[in-house]
C-alpha cells in the first residue's frame, strides 16, 4: 500500500470512524481501523462488532503514484497523528514488511499495523426494504426524538429508537417508559411492506453525527437484523436490537379536555429558570393552570422556591399537575416552533406536546406526584 493525500482530506472520514472504534476493545483489532486502497478511493473502516462506519474519500489524482492494498492500524494513534500535524501538510503513507510508515514534512511515524485479513465485518442480512430520503430529513427525526432513548435500562429494548417503515411515511419513537418522543416524514417513502425495528442507542446517536450534508440523498436498508444507511461519503451498519417495542400508539393521549396554547420561548425559559431550585434528584416542578396564565413552582429540602408566571391561551378550569422539568426542557429544545400546544386532561394523565403549527412530531410527558 502507498498513497500521498491532504492531512484535511483524511482526518474528516478518520475521526466520523474513529467514533465507531471500540474503546474497551474484547479484541486488540478492534481498536484498529482499516485502510482499503482501490485505484483513486481510499475507505476507512471501524467496527465494534454492532456498528459498522465505512468512510469514503478521493485521492487527488496528480503526484505521487499510488499502490492498492489493504491494513490495519490503531485508530487513536492515527487520529492523534492527524490532528498533530500542520493544516494544510501532505502525508505520505507507505507499507514496508512489519510496519506502517507515515510522513509529513520532516516528521516520521512508523505504525505496527494487524492483518487487514483478521478485521471483522458486520454481517449482511438478506432481504428487507430499501428507500432514500435526504439526509436532513432523516437528521431532523434523530435529532427530535433521541433524547427519550433509555439508558442502560434492563427493559433492553427500550435502549434504542424505533424505526417504522411504510409505504409514503417513516416514523421514528423513542421512550424511556416516563416520556415518548415521536416524529413522522411524510414523503416519497417506496416501499411493499410495512416494517418496525429497533435500532440501538449507539447506533443512533452514530449516524445522528454523520448526516451532515443535509440536500444529499441517503439510502436506507432495513433488514431483519440491521439496519445501513449509504451515502455518497460513508456506509453506516447497525445491528438491531431484537425485541418487541412498546405498543406507542396506546400511549398517546386520546381525548384531553384541556389545551393550552403559549409561547416555546418563554415557556422554555420560565422552566430553565424554575428547574434552578427543583430537587435536584427529582427535578419535579408544579404546574397550576388558571385562565389565561400559567404558574410554575419549583420547591427543594432547603426549603427554598422559584415561581413564574407565564401568560397562555388557556380558558378553562384550574389544574395543578406536576412534570419533571427535565423531560419539559428536552422538549422544548427539540422543537422549533414559535408557539406550543399542551393537551391535558387530569392531575394523573399524561400530557401530549407538540407544536401548534405543524403536528408531525409528537411528544409525551408522564405527570409526577409531588
């Protein structure tokens, strides 16, 4: 193997793979990442066994002649070397019997690379639905409902996103069992067969990092055990979780007979400022509707409160319910509306949000008893 390309070149697909990279690896080469040269195409490969980054990029064709081969060296080492190199520098890379040589300048690295042979590749599953959507599209429905993924939580499957496949809309969901986040694209969504699968956590936030050119096309495949995504830069594999998500069409509330109406802005600051005085291990705050206002009270051990007011487009009966602010602020920030819409039934009722303006993202609060 032998190549010359930019250090600026490299280190964009280099650091979206390192990402990928296992950091407390079972496997010494899965701390590796792998270079593939195929005529005037470099690719990066990382893998972790459940997640699997192919990054792409193209050598310039002037200068040095270029050999196609294939190794493997460790990721952070090439990472540091990279970003400890000037912007701008060429970097020379060349492969004698044990050792990856890189060179830039006057300075030299040599690198004991692992047999390209030896690198593990997620597996292909047969079958399964295919369709592109842009890249901005798929980004905005990460972005507006990952926040409720569960952590670590012993409900395995609730560790990951639900993706929904039908012909003309791809649905995503999230929930941690205390709040549900769900967004919906409506659009040219080809496909035969509905589908639902869970895509993990890390998979999740993964990809949510990459999609960054958002005009650009991006190609999904969803199969019986994985999940990839292609575009013209990277190729993203994902296993999938294998379980049964909640049923979330349950959990949306029907039938509320309280709406309010008020300003995402001031809202989402009243709550900002509020949550300074909450328990900081119950994060709870008090909300009491009244007609035409909002009050929000947050109490904590020391005896000390936060009150706001803010003015909403509410008549109706008075309403003292509580929320952890927490999951109110998360809220607030995924959307982007000017005005939002609380729907709201009874002190032991969950609370739907949404925007007032458009109603493809939906999100669900659970009350709290305080």
């Amino acid at each position: 193997m032998k190549f010359s390309i930019s250090r600026d070149a490299l280190i964009k697909p280099l650091n979206l793979v390192a990402g990928v990279v296992e950091r407390r690896q079972t496997l010494p080469i899965l701390a590796n990442v792998q270079l593939v040269l195929d005529g005037q195409q470099l690719s990066l490969t990382g893998t972790d066994l459940e997640v699997e980054l192919i990054g792409r990029v193209d050598l310039a064709e002037e200068g040095q002649a270029s050999e196609p081969g294939e190794i493997t060296v460790p990721a952070k080492k090439l990472v540091d070397i990279c970003k400890a190199l000037p912007e701008g520098s060429v970097i020379d890379v060349s492969q004698d019997e044990q050792k990856l040589i890189i060179k830039s300048g006057r300075s030299r690295f040599q690198l004991s690379p692992l047999p390209a042979s030896d690198f593990p590749s997620v597996e292909q599953g047969h079958g399964g639905q295919r369709f592109s959507l842009k890249q901005g599209d798929l980004k905005r429905l990460i972005d507006r409902t990952s926040f409720a993924m569960a952590q670590q939580d012993v409900r395995y499957y609730l560790n990951g996103m639900l993706f929904e496949v039908n012909p003309g809309l791809l649905r995503v969901v999230a929930t941690d069992g205390h709040r549900l986040a769900m967004a919906s694209f409506n659009g040219d969504i080809n496909v035969s067969n509905s589908a639902q699968v869970i895509l993990p956590r890390k998979g999740v936030i993964e990809l949510g990092r990459l999609l960054i050119n958002e005009n650009d096309d991006a190609e999904l495949f969803v199969g019986s055990n994985h999940i990839r995504v292609v575009t013209r830069d990277f190729t993203f594999t994902s296993k999938l979780i294998d379980g049964k998500f909640p049923d979330y069409e349950r959990v949306l509330p029907r039938g509320s007979t309280k709406t309010v109406l008020g300003s995402r802005a001031e809202l989402k600051q009243a709550f900002a400022r509020t949550a300074i005085l909450s328990n900081e291990k119950y994060r709870g705050i008090r909300l009491l509707l009244s007609s035409g206002n909002l009050q929000i009270v947050a109490n904590n051990p020391e005896q000390e409160e936060a009150e706001e007011i803010v003015a909403v487009d509410y008549e109706g009966d008075s309403l003292e319910i509580g929320f952890n602010v927490s999951y109110l602020l998360d809220v607030m920030s995924a959307i982007n509306g000017e005005t939002v819409k609380f729907s709201l039934s009874d002190a032991n009722s969950s609370a739907l949000v949404e925007e007032s303006e458009s109603s493809d993202s939906q999100y669900v609060v659970m009350p709290m008893r305080l």
